[in-house]
C-alpha cells in the first residue's frame, strides 16, 4: 500500500457538480473519504451514483466543483457482474494477469484475501457468480489499494451470497486498511456493512451512521421506512466501535438528533 499521510483525506470533493449535456447529473456534492472506514453510496435509479464513482475514479471531469485526491492514491475497482463467452478459455490466473503480469505469487495473495484460493486453474466461463465476484474482487485487491470501490458488485447473487460478499469485504478492510466505496441497491445488507452512509439523489439528501440516515426522512421519502427493523436485525453483532460524525447533514442544513432521529 501506500505510504501516504493520514493527515489528509483519501479523497475530498467540494461543490462537485456534473452536467451530461444540458443535464446535472449532480449537483454541489461534498463528501470525505478517510483511510480504512466503508461508505456506501445509496439512491434511487437515475440518482448519480455510478456518476459519482466515474468522477472520483477520474473518468469524468466536474463541470464545477473539485475533487482532490491523496498523492501517490492507488484505488482498486470492482465492477458489476462481467460476462465471459462461454466459448472463450480462460482461466482465472490469465484473467488476473491481464492487462499485465503482476506476478504469481501477488495473484494468489490477491485470490487469498478475496476468499478463493483454489480457483486460479479454473475457466473464467464456469465460476458461479457468487465466484466471480471474488475473483474481480481479488483481481481489484493486486495492488494493495488505498480505495476499493466497488459499483454494484453483487448484482445477481443471492442474498446470502450477498451477505457473504460483504463479510469478506470487511475482512479485506481489516487486513489491508483500505478504504471502501460502495454502490448498491442491498440497502439492508450493504448498510449494514458499512461505517457511514450517503443517501444521493443528484445531490447529497442526507449522510452519517447507518441507523441515522435510515431514520432520516429524506431516506423515508426516497425508500420507505422498511429498512428500520431489518437495519437492526443485520446490525445486532455489529460490535465495533466507530469514531466518524454520527450526524446527519441535509441539503437544507437542517440536522436530525442521532437518537430520535427529529429535527
């Protein structure tokens, strides 16, 4: 990983506005990434989420606004499910070594940390999909990244194969100390994984602890109030401790009391 200061943010963007054409996708978005804690980003379809990640990657350029990022910043990308043509062979160690070799024995660290060490002779083609999201996983996990972002990423498994997903992206977070962006529509599951949430809707309509943003009602309106009682459930051996800002910041800089969740 590396050495960088843990003075300054991962990643920082203030007043960060998209325009796609005559369109803002996003509009005077401000939000810190913090070395080691998990933030997912939630929101309805059309919301800008995936735009977010495009811009904080470096793939789309603000129309207004800025986004800074740490020196020597290696992230890592874990995209939505892949497709491999079934006719196409390739094996799981060729696919970790695109687009170049790293190295045999960092693939297979990499497929370690990821929780499939025993795929690296396998086709690509024949991977369940809870399998392959591991395997893009470990192949994201190569450089030892100071950010794992990961859009979607398990789209289409099951929700134990969901939960699981999540538990190895906390161990990852353990053992390298990375951070980690997530996007997902698994509110209940991806919330409960995660140390800060931040619910978008071209614009940042509220953020903070899982439980704060699931009371707020700018969440409410977006998704209901379902979330509440399956939040708890999930969270119920979530033991650690956290030291982030446990309020929930509106557009209209309003605050909700952490406890009651009320203005």
């Amino acid at each position: 990983m590396s050495g960088m200061s843990n003075q300054m943010s991962l990643v920082s963007a203030k007043g960060l506005s998209i325009r796609v054409g005559s369109q803002e996708i996003l509009k005077q978005v401000d939000l810190e990434i913090e070395r080691g804690e998990i933030v997912t980003i939630v929101g309805p379809n059309g919301s800008g989420k995936t735009t977010l990640l495009r811009a904080i990657i470096g793939a789309l350029s603000p129309s207004s606004g800025q986004i800074v990022r740490a020196p020597k910043l290696t992230v890592g990308y874990v995209p939505q499910r892949l497709h491999i043509d079934a006719t196409f062979p390739m094996t799981v160690a060729r696919f970790m070594s695109m687009p170049r070799a790293p190295g045999k024995s960092a693939c297979n660290a990499a497929l370690q940390e990821a929780g499939v060490p025993d795929l690296s002779s396998r086709q690509m083609s024949e991977l369940s999909g809870g399998q392959m999201q591991r395997v893009m996983l470990a192949r994201a996990l190569i450089g030892q990244p100071d950010l794992l972002i990961l859009d979607e990423a398990t789209q289409g498994l099951d929700q134990p194969g969901s939960a699981a997903f999540y538990r190895q992206i906390e161990s990852v977070r353990q053992t390298l100390g990375c951070a980690i962006l997530m996007v997902s529509h698994e509110l209940h599951v991806v919330m409960s994984a995660s140390d800060r949430v931040i619910c978008l809707n071209g614009h940042v309509c509220c953020h903070g602890t899982p439980e704060v943003v699931a009371s707020a009602p700018e969440y409410r309106a977006l998704f209901g109030t379902g979330t509440l009682g399956t939040l708890a459930l999930y969270r119920h051996h979530h033991d650690h401790d956290h030291d982030h800002d446990h309020d929930v910041h509106q557009h209209d800089h309003q605050s909700i009391d952490t406890e009651t969740g009320k203005h």
